[in-house]
C-alpha cells in the first residue's frame, strides 16, 4: 500500500514570488513619476548628446538629487576603492611602509576609483549601486585627475543608486559617455562654454587656451583645441573650463556654475 508524499510545510517556501501591488497601481506609480519628473526638473537638469543623427535626453546629477529630495531618499557611502599608480620616488607606502596602512592614501595619482552608494527610501527600503571611474575610459582627458576621477564615479555610483531606487533603470547624464553610447560634451555644455566664451574678456580667453593646452588638450588653431575639449572633457572640465572664462578661480562648485551658465545661455 502506498501513501501519498505531502509536501513539507515550510512557511513561505513554495510560494510564488507575486507583486506587492496591482496593475493600476504600479501604473499609477509611473505616471507620478513621470509628472513629478516633469513638474520639477528644469531644463538645466537634463543634457543632451547628437551624434551621427542620433539624439539622446539624460537627467543629469542635479536632476537625480533633486528627484531624490522629493522622494525623501537618502544616500549613504557603502565603500571606497582608490586605485593609485604607484610611484617609488613620491610613495608614501614605499618609502614608510611601517607607517602606512593599506587604506591611506599614500600621495601617488589615482588612476581608478569605485563608490558602492546605498539609496535608503523613508520606508527603510535600501538598493546599493556601483560607480566606475579610470584613466582607462576611451577618449577622456582629466585634469585634476584624483578630484576628477573620484568625484566622476561616486556621481555615477549615487545616480545609479536613486535611479533604482524610485524604478526609473534610467542611465545618468554622467554614464552615458562610459557606455560608448555617445561621445563629447553634451549640446548644453557646448552652449554654455560658447556663451561664457563670448562674454571673457581677451586676457581670460588667452588664460583658458593656455590652460588647456598645459593639461594635455591641442589644437593648431582655438577652434580645433575646442574641439578636441568637446571630445575629451567630461563634466568636471567643462565646470572648470567655465570658470577659467568666468574668472572664478577658487573654491568654486562646478553644479553652481554650469547652472549659471547654461541658464544664461
Ligand atoms: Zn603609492
């Protein structure tokens, strides 16, 4: 005689992975979204790419902290990677290898940097995200490259992060160009250099060419040095740029003054 096997009652452990919400719901969800997004990005949030007569439209750091403030989410640093291009002349870690602990920075060039950010929604709901950076990327010039190189990837790392969060999957403004979707600045960023350009006066004009050129971009004539800026400058260049022409020099935000400038523009 045989008995039927009845499947162990463990809790929960055969059951169907189902939705937390309906249809309409989750509908519902995305086209707030969608309205909020609409409602409170401003045009300088957002930057555009052509290329070969392809367009595409990011939302851009600004965007993605302001669509964060709005959902009450927080974001948290999970961990630090620098990585250095170690020199025996200026290594800290060579020269005191006593002193250091691995995790100081021991003075030489970073050539790589990865930020794990934690997303943390008021519901206690938390998504982790990785940002890549490296002197490796196809077409980059960096030019304070341990700021440029850090500040790039955690950038990256905290989009990613909001924009799992609140179910967007959107790829950042500052990722696009990692991808080899698009390359160059965006169309926003050419206005506002061209914009600021026209309103130096000569003496700051002569002093940014000159800048660019010390830090590795060329060009026989302005116009081709700008477009070899336009193709190898990121975000970070072009804030710098900007301020060179502007005459801002010290302790300056690059947000604060590409928003001024694109706003000007
Ligand atoms: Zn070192």
């Amino acid at each position: 005689m045989t008995t039927e096997l009845a499947p162990r009652p463990i809790e929960g452990e055969y059951r169907i992975v189902r939705p937390l919400v309906s249809k309409e719901a989750a509908l519902a969800a995305w086209q707030e979204y969608q309205d909020l997004t609409r409602a409170i990005l401003r045009a300088t949030d957002f930057q555009t790419f052509r290329e070969g007569g392809r367009e595409g439209r990011f939302v851009k750091k600004s965007g993605w902290r302001r669509l964060a403030t709005h959902y009450g989410i927080s974001l948290e640093m999970a961990d630090e990677r620098l990585g250095h291009e170690h020199d025996p002349r200026i290594c800290a870690r060579v020269r005191f290898p006593e002193q250091m602990r691995e995790d100081r920075d021991c003075g030489c060039p970073v050539v790589f940097a990865r930020y794990v950010v934690k997303a943390i929604a008021p519901n206690g709901r938390g998504v982790t995200a990785i940002g890549l950076c490296s002197t490796g990327e196809k077409n980059r010039r960096f030019v304070r490259q341990d700021h440029d190189i850090a500040t790039t990837a955690y950038t990256r790392a905290a989009n990613r992060a909001i924009s799992d969060m609140i179910g967007a999957g959107e790829i950042s403004a500052e990722e696009v160009r990692a991808t080899g979707e698009f390359d160059g600045i965006s169309l926003e960023e050419r206005a506002a250099i061209k914009e600021t350009w026209a309103r130096a006066p000569q003496e700051r004009r002569t002093a940014a060419t000159t800048w660019l050129r010390a830090n590795g971009f060329s060009g026989e004539t302005t116009s081709a040095l700008f477009s070899d800026f336009a193709r190898r400058a990121g975000d970070v260049q072009v804030a710098d740029l900007i301020g060179q022409l502007a005459g801002v020099t010290a302790d300056f935000d690059p947000d604060a003054i590409l928003e001024e400038a694109e706003a000007t523009a």
